[in-house]
C-alpha cells in the first residue's frame, strides 16, 4: 500500500447484468463483471488520482479471482482474503423498462459478508490519509460490522478522518434495525454521506438540516446530502453549500451516489473548497449514469474535464 492511502472495506461481488431491456425471464443475452459500494468508490478514487487500497473476502473460486483482478486492474491495492469455506456473493441486473433497474443480491452466507476485524493487517488503517465505509457492510453479519466498528476505533485512536456513506439497503435489515447501528457508526465519523431518506433512518424524527445539526453536536465536520440529479448540499460546521446537478440521459444509475463520494473525497484530499467538491461530485455522478455498470463509468481527472467543458466538440479526433 502506497504511504497514505485512503482504505476502505467491503463486499465486492460478482455482477450479471442484462445486456437489453426486458425482464430476465426473456433476457438472451448477460455481462459478467463485478461490484459492491466499497470497490466502487475505490476506482473512482483510483481514476481521479487518489491512491487507494481496498480489503474484503471472496470465495476460492473463479468469480473470486474475478473479483480481485477486475479490481487490482484498476489500480487499487487489493488486499483479499480467500476464504475456502464460502463462495463469492452475486449480485444480478435487470432493466424492466428502459427507466427503471432492479437489483437481486445473492449474498446469504458468502464469502464477503464473513468479514471479521481479525481480517485487518496491523498498521493498514493507521498509516492511512483517510478511511471509508458504507452502512452496507455492517448489515451483512455480525462479524462484518465488527470489523466496520474495529476499522473506525483504530482511525479514530490515530486521528485518521472517517468517511460514511449511509448507503442503506432495505433487503439487509429493517430500518428498526439498522437505524441504531448505522447512526453509532454515523455520530463517530468526520464526514458523512446520505441520501434525505436515509437521514432518516438515523433520525425518524428530523429533517436533513436537522439530522446534520444533530450529527456536528456529535462531532462530525461534514454531513452531505445527496440529492441526485436536484444536485447536493454539504453542512460544514455552521455553513450550508448548495451545489446544481446536471441534465443528463441516464442510462444505469445503479453506482451514481458511488462515484459522487469519489468525487468529493478526491477533491477534499486536493485541498479544494466546498464548492469545488460538490461541484466534482455532482459531475462524477452524473458521468456514472452514462453507461452500464456500477463503476465502469467512473471519470478520470481528463474525462472530468471534457464532460464540464460544455463547448469541447463531441467528437474526438
């Protein structure tokens, strides 16, 4: 791992997704890849310059070893165990109709939701610029939101900034459930990331404004509200910033809010203001909604620039 990297944890899995628009009841043809919130953000970072190193379990098998190379091919120090005893998660894409996408997890008892913070090499997290997680892995078992609590204790106990993208996934827990274990993992981090919905599932009771006031009372620096193509807004201490989006035709919004927090950290880590963070983020969102996949779409730092430089000509020579 690169001295001060950003290190994030998680799931990744295998990925097929139609390739037309249909139910799979009909679907003829199918693409392998992969994902998960984690790696995707990982090659966001890792395309927009930002070394990054990424640690999970797969299974002893060829969608594992897809897993890893898919992902160290992009750059990302990839730290994985292999775990023989469980296979590699699979997460499967339809297109009902040519808005709307749905998503199946097969993921019960896999490989990566064995995650546990006896995976975490010593030293990982305290040699590194920043830390990410999502409310996904926490959800998966026991031993994973263990190892989400252990990674964010060590941070803290150094002074590495914590990043949290809510990211809440119904399928995994009722919002009873995760609502109490997603806002402890909220009120320790310096920067976090949600969508108004998911807000909400930390506090019931409060409007984003007001759940951004109650998580500064408990120590964050940053929350940000995802608002998708409507834009964002950040609260940072006493001050609130609120950034446009952009039209786009979407295509596959699956991995959007991904790429946005990629974009922000990235441009955090350079140093920009604010505004110049919501501004990138928004862009790195809108530019994952224009292809297929959850992360194939990530921007690098040149097709950031082409895509914001609205009078470059389309076709490229």
């Amino acid at each position: 791992m690169t001295a001060r990297s950003v290190v994030t944890l998680g799931e990744t899995m295998a990925l097929v997704r139609a390739t037309e628009i249909g139910s799979l009841r009909h679907a003829h043809g199918l693409a392998l890849g992969v994902g998960g919130a984690e790696t995707n953000v990982a090659i966001g970072l890792s395309r927009l310059g930002v070394a990054v190193s990424w640690l999970g379990r797969v299974g002893d098998d060829s969608l594992g070893e897809r897993v890893a190379r898919e992902i160290r091919a992009e750059g990302v120090d990839v730290r994985v165990v292999v775990d023989a005893d469980a296979p590699t998660g699979l997460m499967v894409k339809e297109r009902p109709s040519a808005s709307s996408t749905a998503v199946h997890y097969y993921r019960a008892g896999s490989a990566g939701s064995r995650v546990s913070g006896s995976d975490l090499p010593d030293g990982w997290i305290e040699r590194a610029a920043l830390l990410h997680v999502t409310g996904i892995t926490p959800l998966l078992s026991s031993t994973a939101q263990d190892a989400v609590l252990t990674a964010v204790a060590r941070a803290r106990s150094v002074g590495v900034p914590v990043s949290f993208d809510i990211n809440y996934r119904a399928a995994l827990a009722p919002a009873a459930v995760a609502g109490p274990i997603l806002r402890e993992i909220a009120e320790r981090a310096d920067i976090v990331f949600g969508g108004e919905d998911e807000f909400s599932i930390l506090y019931p009771d409060a409007a984003p404004p007001e759940a951004a006031a109650l998580l500064r009372d408990a120590g964050c620096t940053t929350i940000v509200l995802k608002r998708g193509p409507a834009g964002a807004t950040a609260f940072v201490r006493d001050a609130a910033f609120e950034a446009s989006g952009f039209t786009i035709d979407a295509i596959d919004t699956v991995g959007a809010g991904d790429a946005f927090v990629s974009g922000y950290l990235s441009a955090l880590l350079e140093g920009l203001d604010v505004d110049a963070a919501l501004h990138r983020a928004n862009a790195c969102g809108a530019m994952a909604c224009l292809t297929p996949g959850d992360w194939e779409a990530a921007p690098t730092g040149r097709d950031l620039e082409r895509f914001l430089d609205g009078d470059a000509d389309p076709v490229r020579r």
